[in-house]
C-alpha cells in the first residue's frame, strides 16, 4: 500500500518518521512510539500545511488539539508500506 513518509528532524526524539494514510491518518510511526501517534491525523491534504521546513502540524486529542510537533518537516515522500511489518 502506498502511503506518505514524513521524516522528521532528529533532536534526540524517539520519533523520526510517520507513516501516513491517503486521509491523513498516522499508521505507524518509527522507530518508536507507533502506539503514541497512530490515529493522529496529519493534514496532507491541505495545501501549503505539510512542506518540507516547517514543524509538522498533527491533530492527536487529547494531547495536541490542531497543533504542531516541535520538529520540523525534513522529507515528504511516497512509499510503499508492508503492513505486516507494523510496529506495535
């Protein structure tokens, strides 16, 4: 399945890249704290929000209400995605 990779810039956080679905919905997140963040939803679908260079915007209640993570956007790329491979 195809899915869009967002790599995030690396402060020593344990996430570094999300997983996202044609919607918008993390579906994994790497290389740790997948249970954290999926069901976040990453607005892709609206222009000019998610680019390269600006700090990640995320909706992920009740922890972050329409907000951004505090690291900024370093790739956006589409991938291919192995479900079976799926962090817990």
């Amino acid at each position: 399945m195809k899915v869009t990779k967002i790599t995030l810039e690396d402060k020593g956080q344990d996430v570094l890249a999300l997983f996202v679905d044609s919607n918008g919905v993390v579906i994994d997140a790497k290389p740790f704290q997948s249970s954290v963040w999926n069901g976040a939803v990453v607005p892709i679908g609206v222009a000019g929000m998610v680019k390269v260079g600006v700090e990640c915007p995320i909706h992920n209640p009740p922890h972050i209400i329409f907000g951004c993570l505090k690291y900024r956007i370093e790739a956006i790329e589409t991938v291919e995605y192995d479900v079976s491979k799926k962090t817990t």
